[in-house]
C-alpha cells in the first residue's frame, strides 16, 4: 500500500469513527424538558385550587399521573405549569379542587361534583374521555395549551 493510500484510509477511519461518536452523542442527549402551560377556563370560583395532571396512556384517568401541578382558583382562568415535562405525547386532566381535599368528589351517581376537564376539551360521552381524545404533543422547551372545565352537576 502506499503512503497516500495509507494516508486516505486513515483519515477515513478518524473522520468516519468521529461522526459515528457525534452521531451516538446526539442519539443518547437527553432531551430538554418542557414547561407545559396549561390555561384552564371556566373556572367557577375562588374556593380552593385548579389541579392539572399530565398522564401517559397508562396512567390516564388515575391518581399516578407522572407531572403535576396546582394554582390558587380564580373565576374564569388559571394558568397552571406543569416544569419539566419530557418531550412525548400526554393527556391533560384537570379538575377545580374547591375543598381542597385533593380528590375529585362525586355524588351517589358516580358524577363529578366538581369542575372537570381534560386536554383538547375531549369529550366526554357518557362517561370519561378517551386518551386519544385527549392526547397532545410535549415538545420542548414550552408548550402552551387550553382546556376548559366542565361542571357536570347544577349549582
């Protein structure tokens, strides 16, 4: 072999070992977190607190949702953020904790006596939402959505 051809295969290997290392260094970052701001309408009233859950597939509709968050209620809106939220796809629930209990209260029916509400407004036909129904997209480094709460009982 020559020394030119020693030479190219070479700086071959170091520039295509280099850009295999970059590659594998931009492959396993780790992706910057979100903050999710979460606007919550039609909030009732000043008792108690607006409490948002960002939940995967797994934990949708339950107590586990990984990323949580609450503010002070106030008529009309609250904007609740959620620090930290890795970039993927989640559904937001949320729900107008007036007594502060930090549990959704029902009547005998099974019926939110409390406001309720979850990402996308999704609907909610005869029973919860579905996760697809609700499902949005976290990318970083802000992510901004709505919803509004829903008072299932009167008044």
């Amino acid at each position: 072999m020559t020394i030119l051809r020693q030479f190219r295969t070479a700086r071959n290997a170091m520039v295509g070992g280099a850009l295999a290392a970059l590659a594998f260094g931009l492959a396993t970052a780790p992706a910057i977190a979100a903050d999710l701001a979460i606007t919550v309408a039609n909030v009732a009233n000043a008792q108690g607190k607006v409490l948002v859950a960002v939940c995967t597939p797994e934990t949708f509709l339950g107590p586990n949702c990984p990323y949580t968050a609450a503010e002070p209620a106030r008529p009309g809106s609250v904007t609740v953020v959620v620090h930290k939220v890795p970039p993927g796809t989640y559904a937001v629930q949320s729900f107008h904790d007036e007594n502060q209990n930090l549990e959704l209260d029902r009547n005998f029916l099974g019926l939110p006596k409390e406001g309720v509400g979850f990402s996308n407004d999704a609907p909610m036909r005869f029973g919860p939402p579905r996760y697809a129904d609700a499902a949005l997209t976290v990318a970083e480094p802000v992510a901004r959505t709505t919803l509004t709460l829903r008072y299932l009982i009167e008044r």
